[in-house]
C-alpha cells in the first residue's frame, strides 16, 4: 500500500511542473502585443517537443509574415519575446 501511495505522490508531482509551466508560459504570453501573441498561439502545440525551440519560432515566424499576420518590421521583436515565453513549456 506505501508503494502504490508514493508512486501515486511522485506521478503527481512530476506532471505539476507541466502545469506549472504551461500556466506561467500563458500568463506570460497574455502581456505580448498582438504580433508576438500571434507568435505564441502558432508554435505553443509543438514548443514542448520542438528540438530546436529557436528554430520552430523562427520558422513559425516566417510563415506568419509570409501570409501577412505578422508585420516584417516586427517580427523580430514579436518573436523573441514569444520565444522568451514559449521556454516556459520546456
């Protein structure tokens, strides 16, 4: 029984941190302007299993600016600020 109930407490404190850090990563994204919200929303699904965090927001980047979404002249700042939060998943 002090088995099942320390795997049961260690199960649930090692998924804690993910909701810990999903919560601070979408409170920091709610102080982003508009652009790097817009950032944050496109690469949020895959930031947790992205290899290259700065690669998936670079491209994710790209790609918004390239259809329009994100505005060239600002992308750059939009997009490390976005990154500063998407961090906050890993």
């Amino acid at each position: 029984m002090k088995k099942l109930l320390l795997a049961c407490v260690l199960t649930l404190s090692a998924s804690a941190p993910a909701l810990a850090d999903q919560a601070a990563a979408d409170k920091c994204a709610a102080g982003l302007d508009a652009n790097g919200q817009a950032i944050y929303a496109a690469a949020a699904p895959q930031a947790a299993s992205a290899s290259d965090l700065r690669g998936l927001v670079t491209d994710t980047t790209k790609a918004l600016v390239g259809n329009g979404t994100v505005p060239r002249d600002v992308a750059r700042g939009a997009a490390q600020a976005a990154g500063a939060c998407l961090q906050k998943l890993r």
